[in-house]
C-alpha cells in the first residue's frame, strides 16, 4: 500500500513539474511580452526599468531556472504582472474559495444530472426509447 502511495505522489509530483514547466515556457515563447499591453505607450525607459523589474531582460533559461528555484524551495511563484505590489500567492490564496465554489457546483450539476440520466437509463433498459 506504502508502495502504491509512494508511487502516486512521485506521479503527481512530476505531473505539477511538467505542468509549471510548460506553462512557463508557453508564455515565454509568446509572441511579446507578459507586460507589453500593460506598458503601452511609456517612455522607453520606464519599459525598461519594468522588463529589469520582472527579469524579463534576462535569456529565457535564467529566467526559468530561478523560477523554479523560487517555486521549489519557498513556493513563491513570484510578483502578480497583473495586479501591481500582490505576489501570486496572494492572488491565489483570495481567489481560492471562489474557485472551490464553482468546482464543488460543478459537481453537484454533473452528479445530479448523472444520477438521473442513469436512473432513466436503468428504467428503460433493453428499449430504444429514452422515456
């Protein structure tokens, strides 16, 4: 059982580490930048002052080895682009619950509505008709 269990959480474990990975490189290989609509017409100067902020004027590799030393070893996955001075922890941890909420509905909708396609499924077995 310790075996079976040992085994899931190494899958599960590489599973989040492939997933981190590509996200990561999907947006790096983005056309432009995360923050290229958020700078818009600024001073050449101040884009640079955000790109050197955000590491975005290092190669790419650098870029994702300290993100995911930073992920690894604090699981700090760095500043929020998109809402200024919050870390993306912060933004995840508010919306967390609001999240749960739409999954645990979702939930609910799909077994409601499963539990009576197979109740109705299971009154007419054998027949073509569905009622």
């Amino acid at each position: 059982m310790l075996k079976f269990i040992g085994k899931r959480l190494a899958y599960a474990i590489l599973t989040l580490f492939l997933i981190a990975t590509a996200t990561f490189f999907l947006v790096a290989g983005a056309p432009g930048d995360p923050i290229a609509a958020k700078v818009g017409q600024m001073p050449e100067q101040a884009q640079e002052i955000i790109e050197k902020k955000y590491g975005l004027d290092k190669p790419v590799f650098q870029r994702y080895t300290t993100y995911m030393k930073n992920l690894i070893t604090t699981g700090d996955f760095g500043e929020s682009i998109v809402y200024t001075g919050k870390s993306a922890n912060d933004v995840i941890k508010e919306n967390t619950w609001t999240s749960a909420k739409i999954g645990l509905l979702a939930i609910l909708f799909q077994v409601t509505i499963g539990v009576a396609l197979g109740m109705i499924a299971a009154l007419n077995r054998g027949s073509r008709s569905i009622m």
